[in-house]
C-alpha cells in the first residue's frame, strides 16, 4: 500500500492501549511511510514497537525513542495520548491539574524541536482544556490544532442503531457539540432516522420522551460504560476516531464528524470546545451550529462548564489569564 505522506507522524503515549492501536492503525491505514513512536516508559514502548516490527509490515520505517526531543524533531504530523487514563468512578474531569500540566510541556516541548509541525491531534482527557493549553504553549494556529470530539456523535449513532435495530448507515448527521465530557450538548435536530428527521420521532410510540432521555445519558456516560464493561476506559473508538483526523489533515478524506477546536466568536471565546466542523489538509475549519432554542441551551451550559475548567487552571496559576495568551502564543 503506498502510503498518503513520508512525512513524519509521531505517536505520543504509544507504550499504551490506546497509542498501540493508533501505531496499527495508522500502519494499516497507509498513513505515513515514516511514524515514529514515543513513550516515557522505554520497556513497555519497546514491547509494542517489537510487536508491530514482528508484524512484517512492508513500506513503513516504525522508529521509537523514550527521548522526547528525538520523537518530535522533523514530526509534521502528531496525535498524543500521553496523559493519565480515567480510572473507574472518575470522570474526565477528574484528569484536570495532571494532565494540563503534561499538555503545557508537551506544548512548550512541540514549539521548542518542531515549531514547523503541520496538525496535532489532541486525545487525553479532559480533551477540551488539553487541546486547548497544547495550543496556548505551542505557538501554533488554532487550525493546526484538534481535539477528540467524534466519539460522542458516534456514540449517538450507536445508540439510535440499536433502538431502531436498524444499520447504523441509516442514522444520519448525528451530532454533539460543546464540550466532551458529562456536560456535553447531545443534539437531536440534525439527525434522521432511515430519513426521517429524529425530532419528528421523539415523542411518539417509536421514540418517547423517556427513552430520548435514556439514549442521551447513555451517550454522555459512554466512557463511563466502557469502564464498567472492560475494567478500563474505551482504546479502540478514540484511537481509530484519531487516526482518520490526522488523516485528514494529511491530505486523505475529509473527516465531517465534530472535531474540538479553538473557538473565540461572538458567543464562545477562548476555548476549545466541538463544534460543526471540517477537518481537511488546510486544517480545521468551523461554522455556527445550527438547532432549537432547548438545544442551544445546552451548548452554553457545556461552553460554560468548559469555562470554569479553564478558570479554575486560571486562578490556581497553572496557566496565566486570557489577556496575557497573546503574549505566548500570537496567533490566539
């Protein structure tokens, strides 16, 4: 399989579930001819990258390094799940100081050995604040810059499939917006049902009002499922989800689930959040979303909810305030 780019793609985080599977993916996917994989923890990094070299893969030059200047340098292209996973009875949430400590330096790490890098896809939880401290620190414009926001419109899409005991093909435009995490806005005016608008379904025999209750908490507590189902948080859903972003941005299909991204308009400001996006090899680009009064409620109540995390970072001095980002990155 010829590969999309002999850029360089790195993997942060590649030693775990996650990470692993997005090395295979991508290597099956024909992303790049050149990935590079990269975990602080040397033993088991060099467990997967023997797996993957025992694989007989043809076309590809894996590398790996627990170095992170070596991993980043010449890196055109990178997805990074290296934070803290979710445990069970936590909620994304619970990963806030950790993990924004870890997406400054790797922001400070990427504008220090590859200011020249072309997309990041941001994975670790809580992916919203995550992405969004990545791009204060590393310099770069918000378009270069995504977060994991897809799994949540897909996880919608699972549960109305298995409702209906239909193809998941037939739910169309299912979406959520807003921040991935409990407080997430789960949307039905955009979505149909073997082409019938979702919201002239609800409410009747076929869908009632309680059981559109149940379907949206099933998906905002999706992860949390997962947990309770494997003993661990979900790998596979965010690790295939990832890859097809970083596909786009190389150049492949565009990717038209919702991605986070770094939003400062009239309504939402200096935050990074899921919104109607495309993802392509220009980057990401978003547009005004779109559904009822009730609907766009709930999307400032997560915008809200999103803004709390980060003030929280704000006045805990983790991070300086909104008007001093300029000073760090020009581009915001």
């Amino acid at each position: 399989m010829k590969a999309i780019t002999s850029d360089k793609l790195t993997i942060i985080g590649a030693a775990g579930m996650i990470g692993s599977n997005m090395a295979q993916s991508a290597i099956l996917m024909g992303l790049s001819s050149n990935i590079c994989l990269y975990d602080p923890y040397a033993k088991g990094l060099k467990g997967v990258a023997e797996e993957l070299l025992q694989c007989g893969f043809s076309g590809v030059n894996i590398t790996y390094t627990d170095d992170i200047k070596e991993a980043l340098k010449g890196s055109k292209y990178i997805v990074n799940s290296g934070g803290a996973a979710r445990k069970e009875g936590m909620t994304r949430e619970d990963l806030l100081k950790g993990n924004a400590e870890i997406a400054i330096q790797f922001g400070k790490d990427v504008k220090a050995y590859c200011p020249d890098v072309k997309h990041i896809v941001v994975i670790f939880n809580p992916a919203d604040i995550t992405g969004l401290l990545v791009l204060l620190y590393s310099g770069l414009k918000p378009s270069q810059v995504t977060t994991l926001a897809a799994l949540d419109s897909t996880r919608l899409r699972n549960e109305l499939s298995k409702h209906f005991h239909i193809h998941p093909d037939k739910i169309e435009n299912c979406r959520t917006y807003g921040g991935h995490g409990e407080q997430m806005a789960v949307f039905s005016s955009t979505a149909k049902v073997d082409g019938k608008p979702l919201n002239e379904i609800i409410g009747t025999s076929a869908l009632t009002d309680s059981q559109w209750e149940d379907i949206k908490l099933k998906v905002v507590q999706g992860g949390k499922n997962i947990i309770e189902l494997r003993g661990r948080s979900s790998f596979q859903s965010p690790a295939y989800l990832s890859i097809e972003m970083i596909r786009a941005a190389m150049g492949g299909e565009n990717f038209d689930w919702p991605v986070g991204t770094y939003v400062s308009n009239n309504e939402f400001n200096h935050i990074m959040m899921a919104m109607e996006t495309t993802l392509d090899k220009t980057g990401v680009h978003y547009k005004s979303i779109k559904g009822t009064k009730e609907e766009h409620e709930a999307l400032r109540q997560s915008y809200k909810h999103l803004c709390d995390l980060r003030d929280e970072l704000i006045s805990s001095e983790v991070i300086p305030a909104i008007h001093e980002w300029k000073d760090i990155n020009s581009h915001l």
